[in-house]
C-alpha cells in the first residue's frame, strides 16, 4: 500500500504523516485545552480577587477597573478562596507547562512539514532552466540602442535586446498565485497567549 501511495508524490505523503502525528498526538491536545483552560480560569480568578483586597472591581461596560466596597462576608470569602486558588496554582501550573511544552513540539514539528511542503511545490525547476537557457519568456527588460549607417546621414535604427532578470526575480515570478506561503510567528503573541493560558494553534517557525 505504501508503494501505491509514493505515487502520489511526496507531498502527499508529508501531509499524511502530518496528519498521522494530528491522530497521535491527540491525547497531547485533548490534556493541553484542560490545563490551558483551567491555569486561565484560575489566573482570571486570582486577579480578580486581588481586586477585591485593593476595594476595586473590573467594570466592563465602561472596560474599566472601579473603585467598590465589599462587605465582611465578601472579603471572607473572597481570602478563602484566593488561599485555595493560590496553593493550587504550582500544581496547575505544572502540568501546564509540560502539556504546553509537549503542544508546542507537535506544533513545531508540524511547521517544519509545512514549510517543507511549500518547498517542494514551489521549487523553481523549471524558472531555473528558462532562466539558465535564457529564454526570452523570463525577460525583465529590454534594451533599447540607437544604430545608424557608417556615413551618418541614413535612417536611425532602434535595437532592442531582451533582458534577463536575476534568478531570484525569476524564481519569485514564477511562483503561483494559488500557493501562499505559511504564515509567519506572531512572537508577541505567542508568548503572550502562553503566560495567560489562552490556546495556541499551529505555529511555523520560518
């Protein structure tokens, strides 16, 4: 069966191993949207009662932080449950960071195949041989020269002569349209999605 699907190309075999890690490592996932989930919970929490102890309270119709004042029972209940959250926090945060870590190598692994991939079927053979043939077809400019008889008193003649771009302007015109490179890391957010919990998806490091 393998021999079969190498007839396909070796693209289609990079995607279906990508695929094959997506069905592996799924258990990684399913694990990491718990932890992500419950360490941003958590956090939320945390910041919102250290609002409560300074007498302050987030507003979000005006997306603000108001002053508020909080009775006994609040504040009572507000310190136990910030005790619990706290304590809590390095085991939630433990398994965040391995499970994040995990997700981040699949991810990782995942973007080096995209970006192979993109190689393959962008590679510029066929630019390179025009481009190496000098064919008239990867013309970038011409040349325009001014060509007179030896008496100097004939008619002008103009000459033009093609001339052929750099292999790089080649190879970037030849790519096509329909194939659109992956997108690049967003680093701010990344790290930022990571220190709030918040999830991550495939990411590319080229």
């Amino acid at each position: 069966m393998l021999t079969w699907l190498g007839c396909l190309g070796l693209t289609f075999q990079i995607c279906l191993l990508a695929d094959l890690l997506d069905l592996v490592s799924f258990h990684v996932y399913c694990i990491y949207v718990y932890a992500a989930r419950l360490y941003s919970v958590q956090l939320s929490g945390l910041v919102a009662l250290w609002r409560l102890f300074l007498g302050r309270k987030w507003n979000p119709l005006r997306e603000r932080v108001d002053s508020c004042k909080y009775s006994n029972d609040q504040l009572f209940v507000g310190t136990l449950a910030f005790t619990i959250l706290l304590f809590l926090l390095p085991t939630t945060l433990m398994y965040y960071v391995v499970f994040t870590t995990l997700r981040l190598l699949v991810l990782i692994f995942r973007g080096v195949l995209a970006q192979f991939t993109w190689l393959l079927r962008a590679f510029p053979a066929y630019s390179t041989i025009l481009w190496m043939s000098r064919a008239t077809t990867v013309t970038s400019s011409v040349q325009v020269s001014v060509c007179t008889e030896i008496s100097g008193n004939g008619p002008l003649y103009l000459a033009v002569e093609p001339v052929i771009g750099s292999w790089w302007s080649t190879v970037v015109r030849g790519v096509p349209d329909s194939l659109q490179r992956p997108p690049p890391v967003q680093w701010s957010q990344l790290l930022k999605h990571l220190c709030t919990g918040r999830l991550i998806y495939p990411v590319y490091i080229f």
